[in-house]
C-alpha cells in the first residue's frame, strides 16, 4: 500500500487587524468563534510586527481588517498578516476588506496615471491570498484585478430594510448621486417597492478630487422623500451638494444612504448642517463618536459578512445570500 488514507478536517480561524477590531469582535460573535490572540505592535520607524499565539496550520484562515485613515499603515499590516499565515501553512486564506482600498484609482482619467485598486489586488495575491471577500465596490470590475475568487457583497439588504421599516409610508423617490449609477437606483427603488428614481447630472475635474462641480436634477422629486444612495463619504461636499438640489427642486425631505463613512474632514460639520433628515451608514469603517451627529444611523454589516464566511467555510453560495444577484 503506498498511500494513507485520513480523516479531513477543516478549522475556521478568524484573524483581526488593529484597525476595527470591534467589528471583527461581532462577526465572531455571530460565528460563535474567537478572534484568535495575537501580538501585534509598530516598531520606533513605523514598521509593523505581527505574530499569531495560536498553530494555524491547515486552517481556512479568515483576515479581517478596516481601512480608515492611515490607509496605508492598515494595508501594510493585513498584508504582513497574510504573509505571517502563509509561512505558517495556513490551508486557505481570505482576504476580507469591507472597504476595498483605493477603489477610486480603478481607471486611467489621464496618461501617466496609477490603476492603484489593481495594485492592490497584486500585493495581496503576491502576500499569499487564495481569496477576497468584500462590500460594495466603487465599481463591480475591480473584481477583475485579483486572480482568484472575489466575494461582492452588497450593503443594499442591510441599508434598504432600515429605509421600509422607517420610511414605508413615505411617498419616496430614490436618487442616485450620478448617471453611472441608475441602474443600481433602478433595484433600490425595485426593493422599496417599485418607487420612481431621478439622478443628479454632475460634473467633475479630475484635477481636483472630492469636488463635484455642478449639479442637476434629472427626474421629478417634487413633494418626495428623496432617498439619495452612493457607495461612500468621503468628505461629503459631493452628497451635500446634491442634498441641496433636491431640496431646492422641491423635494419634500432627504435620506442619505451610503454603505462607506470615510467622513474625513470636514465631512461631519457639512453633514450635520445639512438639512438631511438621516444619514445612514454600515460599519465597514470605523466612526468614532467625534465623527458621529445628530441623525447618523450607524447600521451594522456583521451579520451580513458572518454569513458569508460561513458560506465559504462550508462551500456554500455566497450569491444566494442575494436572491442570486451578487
């Protein structure tokens, strides 16, 4: 007999950054698993050291880690992580990035220009990743970057159920913040219950970023609640801006939905002093309480990213978290 059989076992192990460890405390919780321990620091010049307390040999090792402000120090150490599970024989590791960094370089706007979300996407599969798992890509082809598996999970379930149970009796009209993305108005208003949609015509110079230069109604939002969605804010001029069109259209209110709260300076003073009825985000970054204001709703996506890892860990679909539409 040349060969031996055994008993395979799989070993979901779930790894957290420094950056948000209370969400990865959440997912775990929903997993009914532990962050597993780990020594992690910065030396004196900045670079980072991590070593894992637990064997993670033959694991299906899961890598959560945010990317708020430094974004570059947050890369850096879920790469070293990858590396550090990789030499430790880790079976299959999954990147999960809730806020995919540098989603906005994902084209040439000019010549001599980076495509940094493709950069990204080589780093991580040249650190050792079998696999990404992420929410609400600025836009969907940045799945196209990375070699292997990419998990796209949408925040819509999460932010839209909050919107019906709110706002249900509401005469709305969703709104979406440019023309490239009426077609994901179009399924909001189709989860809200067949609501009419408008969009904002804007214009932007690539040369000065988080500035949108005009704006303009197109649709009928007079006398509506007008649910403005995007994918992020960043600084909020953008949304703010847009929030004022509508109302300045003779919208009779304004919900803010948004899955990524950046909220860089100055983005919580423009927001606050915005007439907005409610700005609604998830948690795929961390918002301390000095970002935080009268009318953020701070929505939770460990459920959701729960589930998927569970689904991955079990060879399951992914996609059928989202009545097959991921």
């Amino acid at each position: 007999m040349s060969s031996k059989s055994g008993t395979p076992k799989k070993n979901l192990m779930l790894f957290s950054g420094r950056a948000h460890p209370e969400l990865a405390e959440e997912v775990a919780k929903h997993l009914n698993v532990s962050v597993v321990p780990q020594t992690a620091h910065n030396f004196a010049n900045g670079e980072i050291f991590v070593r894992f307390n637990e064997s993670v040999r033959g694991t299906d090792a899961f890598v959560i880690q945010s990317h708020p402000a430094p974004i570059n120090e947050w890369v850096m150490e879920q790469l070293i992580m990858v590396d550090a599970l990789k030499r430790a024989s880790a079976k299959r590791i999954t990147v999960i990035m809730p806020f995919y960094p540098y989603a906005r370089q994902d084209k040439k706007h000019k010549g001599r220009e980076p495509i940094s979300a493709r950069l990204i996407a080589d780093l991580f599969k040249t650190a050792g990743a079998d696999r990404i798992m992420t929410v609400d890509l600025h836009t969907a082809q940045i799945q196209g970057f990375f070699d292997g598996p990419v998990d796209h999970l949408l925040a819509q379930n999460v932010l839209a159920a909050h919107i019906n149970k709110t706002y249900q009796d509401e005469n709305i009209t969703v709104v979406s913040p440019d023309s490239g993305r009426v077609r994901l108005a179009e399924k909001w208003a189709a989860q809200l219950g067949d609501r009419p949609i408008a969009f904002i015509h804007k214009t932007r110079d690539p040369d000065k970023p988080n500035q949108a230069v005009a704006n303009r109604v197109v649709g009928k939002v007079r006398g509506q609640l007008c649910v403005l969605i995007d994918d992020m804010i960043d600084t909020g001029g953008t949304i703010v801006k847009a929030t004022e069109a509508l109302l300045d259209e003779g919208a009779s209110d304004v919900v803010i939905a948004s899955t990524h709260g950046i909220l860089s300076d100055p983005a919580t003073e423009r927001l606050s002093n915005c007439k907005a009825r409610e700005v609604i985000v998830t948690n795929t970054l961390p918002i301390p309480e000095e970002k935080r204001f009268p009318g953020l709703t701070v929505l939770s996506i460990a459920p959701l990213l729960a589930q998927a890892i569970q689904q991955v860990f079990e060879d399951g679909s992914v996609t059928s978290l989202f009545d097959g539409n991921a």
